[in-house]
C-alpha cells in the first residue's frame, strides 16, 4: 500500500502536531505532507522526517503570519492530487481534510475537532484569531457560507476517524456521519512511574487565552503554593504579571525535562476545555494526578476519585476549592499509570493501521 499522511501544519507543538508526529511513526515508509513547516517551532523529532511543504511555505516563519495566509494554503493544497499513492491520511482539524485526491485514491482523515473558528467562533480571541481581531464581524458574516463548504467537503471524505467520543459526536451533529474514535497516544516505556510526594503543582500548555493558564495561576498564587508553567505563548507577559513568588515559568522545554517535571508534581492543573488533549495523560502516565475543568476530553481520559478530580466551573474560585481539598495521598501512583496504559502507542498503532486498511 503507497501511503501519504497530509498534517495541516507544524508551526506550533501542539497536541495535534504530537498525534501527526505518532502516525509519521506508524507508517515510517510513508510520505509526509504539509502545508508549511517551521522545525524550531515544533517537535524536534520531524527533523528526522522527510517533510513535503507547499510552494511559498519558505516565506512564513510564525503561526500567526501562516494563519492570515489561509486562502492561499487552501488553494495550494487543494491541487495535489496523490495520484501516486493508494491512500491518503489526512491530520486535521482546518485545512488537510480539503485536499481533493484524485479518482481512486481513498482518502481516510483523522479529525483532531471540527473547524473550531466555522463551529466555535466564541472559543477565540484576539490572540489566537487567523485574522485581526477589528475582522472578526466580517469573519461572522462569512460562517453560512463557510460552514456549508466544511459539511460539502467533509462528506466527501471516504471515512472519518476521531481523537475521542466528544468529538465523534460533534462530527454526527455537524456533518451527520460516523467515525472511529482513534485516542491519542502516549509512549509508556517513555515515562517512569513517580515515587513519593511531589513538591508543585504543574500547568503543561500553549499561553493562549483560550487555554485559560490564568486560573491555575491566580488559584495558585492565592493559596501560596508552587506553580511550574510549562509552554510559551502570547500570554506569557500578562502571566508573569500577575504571578506571584511561587509561579516558577519555564518556557518550552525538552521531552525529557518534560516526564522529569511530570513525575515530580503534585499534579497536574489542567483549566481547559478541551476537544482531546495529551498532557493529562501524560502525566497519568508518570503516576500523577490530575486536577481537570470538567468538560470536555477529560471526561474520557480523567477517572475522578481514581486518577485525578474535576472543578465544576472554569474559575478561579472553583479550582480554589479543589486545590484546598486536594489529598495527593489518596491518589495511588501505580493505579494511575494502569489507568493510562489504554493509551499506549501500541494500541493508537493497531486502531490507526486497521483505519488506515480497511
């Protein structure tokens, strides 16, 4: 089988680009394809790839500048026609799923979340807008007839797979199709379980606005317990100035000093809501609890009273009240890391590999 995976880009090292970066690894005779490629901004290890980009993605050299030239890379994409290959995977939540293969080579795509700015328009803010934040009336104006292009083109695709059941409903609601729910993976061999007590509390995300890091931050400061901040981003300035001495912000780090800082946690403060993410079982894997918003992907990879808990609310107050009552002794590390052994790569192998077949 002549097999090329499409990932809409990797100009930021996110959950998304993690999941393109385990398929890579999946299929390793597979072509790469994607829309621009920035290696300083994303995962070190598809240096070790032979990453396709498209004509003009020499030009770009941050997310935002790649987001305001989105017609441009949805044009482009839309001429590679695969003609080569069998079959093509497309990594997407905006652009990959749109390419249009030519007759007879089937297209399996992997949705990370419907276009969240076509059917979450409210989830966004200036920051993290493709287009100026004085554009967003016009952007509002445009979702009848974009919305009605995503559904067209998604219909055509010849089977969907999801990261998780939230988003396997979303795509019934949406496009009024079925898909596989593939999760996420992790690596077990890669984390090591945790011993004793940990010594913070660890916040592991990009510093956009609609990750909301400030609520584990000012929860934080008020009780006066030790906060590491893990990722960079837009945020990060109004974040230092509204921390206190016991927020410790250490930017992007390596995998490694990533587990290290897993396994020496108290747990994990994960304040988003999110469609699927990594990090919480990340560090389920480490043995680590989490302490998670409750909405979302956490709802499937979080067990409360077992492998973490959840606030009810996405406010400071809410996680206040969680952080008082939390007893890190009730949590059992080697449980955790049983927990989160559904996780494990192989298993995101065998599931991705018989969608992939089929």
């Amino acid at each position: 089988m002549r097999l090329a995976i499409v990932h809409d880009a990797l100009t930021v090292s996110g959950g998304a680009e993690r999941v393109a970066l385990f398929m890579a690894q999946a299929f390793p005779d597979a072509a790469f394809f994607t829309s621009v490629y920035l290696p300083e901004k994303t995962f070190p290890e598809f240096k070790q790839i032979e990453v396709r980009t498209l004509p003009l993605s020499g030009g770009v050299h941050s997310d935002r500048q790649f987001k305001l030239m989105y017609p441009l890379w949805l044009s482009e994409i839309r001429q590679l026609k695969f003609s080569e290959f069998d079959v093509v995977l497309s990594s997407s939540t905006y652009l990959a799923k749109y390419i249009r293969p030519a007759k007879g080579v089937m297209h399996r795509s992997y949705l990370h979340a419907p276009f969240r700015l076509l059917w979450k328009p409210e989830s966004y803010s200036a920051d993290s807008l493709p287009t100026p934040n004085s554009m967003r009336g016009l952007v509002e104006l445009a979702l009848p007839p974009l919305r009605r292009f995503d559904i067209r083109e998604t219909r055509q695709i010849d089977s969907l797979a999801a990261n998780c059941q939230n988003i396997a409903d979303e795509i019934k609601t949406i496009y009024g199709r079925e898909s596989t729910v593939i999760h996420p993976p992790v690596r077990l061999k890669d984390f090591e379980l945790a011993a004793g007590k940990g010594g913070y509390f660890l916040s592991v995300s990009r510093l956009i606005s609609h990750k909301h890091v400030e609520i584990a931050v000012e929860a934080c400061n008020r009780l006066g317990v030790e906060l590491v901040v893990v990722g960079e981003g837009p945020e990060l300035k109004r974040l230092q100035e509204m921390a206190g001495k016991t927020i410790h912000f250490v930017g992007r780090v390596s995998e490694e000093k990533l587990r290290d800082l897993y396994k020496g946690c108290r747990a994990l403060i994960f304040p988003s809501h999110e469609d699927f993410g990594l990090t919480p079982i990340e560090a389920q894997a480490c043995g680590r609890p989490v302490i998670a918003f409750g909405k979302g992907e956490v709802l499937e990879t979080v067990q409360p009273g077992v492998t973490g808990c959840y606030f009810a609310a996405q406010t400071v107050e809410s996680l206040l009240a969680v952080l008082e009552a939390f007893d890190e002794t009730a949590f059992v590390p080697s449980k955790i890391r049983a927990w989160a052994a559904q996780f494990d790569v192989i298993n995101f192998n065998n599931k991705l590999r018989e969608f992939v077949q089929k």
